[in-house]
C-alpha cells in the first residue's frame, strides 16, 4: 500500500491531516479546545513530528491563551501513540470514516486500562448531583425521572461521555452514595516548591485539566495529589519551573512490543520500563516453572 504525503489544514478549533491511498483514507484530527498542551504527544512521537507551534501567553501570573501544538504532514505517519497516550482525548484517526488506532490494530501497542463505572441502582437525588456538579470536564450528565412518589424525581440515569472523562477520581470522591468507581491509568508523583513560584502566580491552577491545584490561605499553589492526572501541562506552563512531576506506573493490557517499550520510557523513566520489563519476565517464569510445581507433603 502506497500512502501519499498528508494533506494539513487548520480551522480555530482544530488541526486536521488527511492521506489518501488505494484502499484507505486516514484522517488525524487534533481538537485545540481540548488540547492543553501537556507535550505528551511531543515527548512520546517516534518520528518527531509533533512541535509547539506557538509557546503559551502568561501574564500577571495568569494563564492568558494556552500553547498550540502542531503536527508535520511529511513526518506524521498516521501511527496513533499519540492517540493512546493523550490524556485529554484530543487526538483522534479515522480509516476510511471509521475511529481506529492503527498502533493497537496492529498489537505493537497496548491500551491503557482505564474506566468509570457507576451503579446507578445506589444513586439517590439527595446527594445534590455531585458527581455532574463536580466534574471538572462536564463528562456527567444525570437524567432525571419521575419517582414512584408523585411529585419527586430519581436519578434514572448517568451518563459518561467517555470523550471527556479524563478519569480524575473527582466524581468518586464526591459521591456520598459510593456509586462511583474509577480506574485511573497513570499513577505518579507531583510537587511544587513553592519557594520558587512568583508572586501571586496561578498559571498552574488555570491551565490543570482536572482542577486538582488550587491556592492556600498563603496565596501559594498546593496540589491534591489524589485527583492529578500527571498530564504535565502544570509542569510545562509554570514560568518558574517550580514543579516536579514524575510518572511511576502506566495501567495498560499485555503487549510485547519495543514500540511499547520506547514509548514507556519517553513517558516515565528507564527505571519505569525496567521495572515492567522485570515483571513481565517473573509472571513468564513462574507460568513456565508452573507445571513442574512438586506439591509439599
């Protein structure tokens, strides 16, 4: 299959590549509104072919336009890491009109483990719509119902709008009726010396996708660790460089892959990749060794 070069054309809400071939259109869509440029794209791209564009605008110690990302049409090979990887969901492939991610087709990459399941059987109206009220990317939408009792409504519904979801916890923790649970892909760990950042400054709250940095009675930026992503978008807009973020573990199925290896390494650390590469080797030996268990007397 022969592949021509892509075509790039760019609206104010999205950058858009489409290639054509005999048998396949593909098409790669990166949505600008829900793109916070975290660079995860541009850490992780193995032919380099996502760049920031134009750099973020801070002013007064507020976030005044975010950065924009751009992708080269002579580089981008349609492979979609960047689709997997992106922990806002900006990133979408289309073969033929139809959302696929070629790297996942192909088993050279896995998918990320991650999920919100809510039963709706325990939700009660009296926990206020928590949940929706406190999503910080309106993901939640509760559809309410006349109740047996006239005159009262029930949750009968709650919807996820799994494009949105970024799977923070928030909405775990707010619900008094414990409904809710949410499997969080990517674990890690985040500080801000606070001793660095300048006067007044919360570039960091504005730009964090699931509003887990908020400010102190001391006018500082704390973070609520339990509700961190670990996108990076903090880490990239601070002007003081005074957060420290570090990815520990990355939920995903079982794959084999160097592709998965490299990827994993840009994302986290060697030590990250080490450790799973280790892991992978014990389950291997302990299933071989398995069979020729002998059992004590």
């Amino acid at each position: 299959m022969v592949y021509r070069t892509a075509y790039k054309s760019k609206t104010r809400s999205e950058l858009i590549l489409r290639r054509f071939a005999l048998s396949a259109r593909q098409t790669l869509r990166l949505n600008y509104d829900l793109c916070i440029g975290c660079k995860v794209c541009e850490k992780i791209c193995p032919e380099k072919a996502v760049s920031e564009a134009s750099p973020p605008l801070v002013a007064d110690g507020r976030l005044v336009r975010k950065n924009r990302m751009d992708i080269d049409a002579g580089k981008c090979t349609f492979c979609g890491e960047c689709v997997v990887l992106c922990p806002l969901n900006a990133i979408l492939i289309e073969v033929n009109g139809v959302e696929k991610i070629p790297v996942i087709e192909s088993n050279a990459f896995p998918s990320l483990l991650r999920d919100i399941n809510v039963n709706v059987g325990l939700c009660d109206i009296t926990c206020k719509l928590a949940c929706e009220e406190t999503c910080p990317t309106k993901a939640i939408k509760i559809i309410l119902s006349e109740s047996e009792t006239p005159g009262k409504l029930k949750i009968s519904e709650v919807r996820i709008d799994r494009r949105l979801c970024i799977y923070c916890k928030k909405c775990q923790e707010a619900c008094p009726m414990k409904a809710i649970i949410v499997l969080k892909p990517i674990s890690g760990l985040i500080e801000i010396d606070t001793s660095l950042c300048p006067e007044r400054c919360q570039a960091c709250v504005d730009i964090c996708p699931s509003k887990c940095i908020i400010i102190r009675e001391d006018e500082k930026p704390s973070v609520i660790k339990e509700f961190c992503i670990f996108c990076g978008a903090c880490v990239e807009i601070c002007p003081a460089k005074a957060i420290a973020m570090k990815r520990t573990r990355v939920l995903h199925s079982e794959i084999k892959s160097g592709a998965w290896n490299e990827a994993l390494e840009k994302l986290t650390s060697r030590d990250v990749l080490i450790k799973e590469i280790s892991t992978k080797r014990g389950r291997k030996i302990a299933a071989l060794a398995s069979p020729f268990k002998i059992k004590s007397i």
